[in-house]
C-alpha cells in the first residue's frame, strides 16, 4: 500500500472511490477542495492503469493504491482507515465516487445534515437518472436492504454518503466489491443509526444497455447476492 504524505489533519474527511477515472478524477477532487478547503481529501484507487493515482497527487488529494484490484468495498475500507489513522482523528466522514467531476460540488448538503444532527447517515439520491438498465440490480438491492434491516431505500447503491466518524467505525470493513453500500446501509441501520436520502443534482459517468454496461450490472448482482446472504446468516 502505498501512501502520500499527509497534510495538516481536519475534521472532515473526505474518500473518493476510483477505478480508471483519470480523466475525471482531477476536476472531482478540485471540486471538493473548493466546497470543503479544510477537509482532508482522499483517492482510494483500485490499482488503475490509466494515471488515476497520478492525477488525483497533481490535484491535491492524497492516495491510498496497491498493486492489484481490491474491489471497490476492498480499496474504500483501506483508504478509510487511513484517513481514521489521522491525528486528530476526522469527526465526519464524507465518501463520494471519483467520475463526479464538477457535480461534486454540491455535496455540501450531505456534511450539513450529519453535522445538524438530522441524520446519523446522510445519502445522496441522483436528481436526475442518466443511463443505466433495466432496474434489476437497483431493484434487488432495494429488496435486499428492506428485507435485512426494514429501511426503504430509494437510492441504495448510491457511493455518496456523510457520517459521523462513529458511523464510519461501526460499518467498517465494509462489504466486497459493489456490496459495499447495501453492506453499509444494513450494518448503520442494524447498529442503531438513522439514515435519510437527499436528492441532489449530480452527474456521474453512467453505464448504458450495451455489452460492457450489462457485464458490469452481472457483477454488482453477484456481489449484491454475496452480502445479501452474508448480512442474512448475521442477522
């Protein structure tokens, strides 16, 4: 593992999740440290290829990579407990993904809601649907978060989230792969946390009805089903 290092610690920590987004990742991280100047901002880059790691350094942010694809559960719980291993230790977390580009400007209302007391977990629901399938993956993960801990989820998979650093420790290691944030929604809620949705206007970069997109969709429904069965023998 390798490890830039750190700046000055902040109460806010920000992880970006990345995997070959070296054309994103550079406007997503400015983007952040303009919305949030005193926060400490991470990358955790499942081994790419493309410069991703490279980019994210020149634009500021520090990064957490190993050498091989971890998954994206794998890589955002290393860059996680890197960013608890802070001194002083953050006292929010916020995790985003990297293809947010401009858009993650406006991630602001998250950190404002944990930091208001509204919720113990703040998710961003996207304003506006761009790409995507058929809905069988978003649908069996909706399925899979209500019948594991009663939570409605309208927006589950959705890699933006804000937490206080206790929320953060009580959903850590979080689940494999793309399980990550049906792992996570699960766990908060079974640990006594209160989760809310807030629609937001982002972008991202969106998979779409071709054969990539739908190899990619077979993969999130593998490992939806993994921690679909893996919370169902805990709970």
């Amino acid at each position: 593992m390798a490890i830039v290092p750190p700046n000055p610690p902040h109460a806010l920590a920000v992880v970006a999740a990345a995997r070959n987004e070296a054309d994103r990742v550079g406007e997503t991280v400015a983007a952040l440290r303009r919305t949030f100047p005193e926060a400490a901002v991470w990358v955790a880059d499942d081994a790419s290829t493309d410069g991703t790691a490279e980019v994210a350094m020149a634009a500021g942010a520090r990064v957490v990579s190993r050498g091989r694809p971890h998954g994206k559960g794998g890589n955002v719980t290393a860059a996680a407990e890197a960013a608890l291993g802070d001194e002083p230790t953050p006292r929010l977390v916020l995790l985003c993904d990297a293809d947010l580009g401009a858009s993650a400007a406006k991630l602001a209302p998250l950190v404002d809601a944990v930091e208001r007391g509204e919720c113990d977990l703040a998710v961003a629901a996207f304003g506006r649907r761009v790409g995507g399938g058929f809905g069988v993956a978003l649908g069996f993960a909706r399925w899979a978060i209500r019948r594991l801990c009663g939570f409605d989820a309208a927006a589950p998979i959705s890699g933006q989230r804000a937490m206080r650093v206790d929320v953060l420790r009580a959903t850590l290691p979080f689940a494999r792969g793309y399980g990550m944030e049906i792992g996570m929604t699960v766990d908060a809620v079974r640990a006594g946390c209160s989760v809310r949705e807030y629609e937001l206007d982002l972008s991202h970069r969106a998979t779409g009805r071709d054969l990539r997109g739908f190899i990619h969709r077979g993969r999130q429904l593998l490992d939806f089903g993994r921690v679909y069965l893996a919370r169902r023998r805990r709970g």
